[in-house]
C-alpha cells in the first residue's frame, strides 16, 4: 500500500507542477486579449468543457467529475486573468 501511495503522490505532485505551467500560459495570455470579453467568452469555455468531458471519459473517468474540476479550475484563471486585465488597463 505505501508503494500505490508513493505513486499516487508522485503523479499529483506531477498534476500541481503541470497546472502551474499552465498558469504561466494563462497569465501569459492577458497580453492578447483586448477587453474582458475576451476573457469570459462564453462560446469558448461551453466548447473547453465539452472536450475535457470527452478527454476524461476516454480515460475512464466520469465526465462529469472532468467538468466540475475544469469549471473550478476555469473561475480561477478567469479571475487572474481579469485581475491582470484590470491592473494592464490602469496602467
């Protein structure tokens, strides 16, 4: 058993290490985006989600768990995004 939990705590420290490269995209993205809109288009994110659902099922795990740790994870870098947006428009 403590070998399963040595992996298993091995791949999610992989997990933080990729969503923190990814927050570094995400950050990285404000410069391209002209308004908040931009930000928050909605059009986007519905299609985001549809294919993190697909990605999880193909994985085997509930689409719906994919979903809900996505739109979690979109509020967030959302909210960056739009911090940064904000604090870029000032100045």
């Amino acid at each position: 058993m403590e070998e399963i939990r040595a992996e298993v705590n091995a791949i999610d420290r992989e997990i933080v290490r990729l969503l923190g490269r990814r927050l570094a995209y995400v950050r990285g993205a404000v410069r391209f985006k002209p308004d908040e809109r931009s930000i928050t288009n909605p059009d986007h994110w519905e299609r985001f989600f549809a294919q993190r659902r697909a990605w999880g099922e193909e994985e085997g795990y509930d689409p719906a768990v994919i979903e809900a740790l996505y739109r979690r994870l979109y509020e967030y870098t959302v909210q960056v995004q739009l911090d940064l947006h904000r604090r870029k428009s000032k100045g």
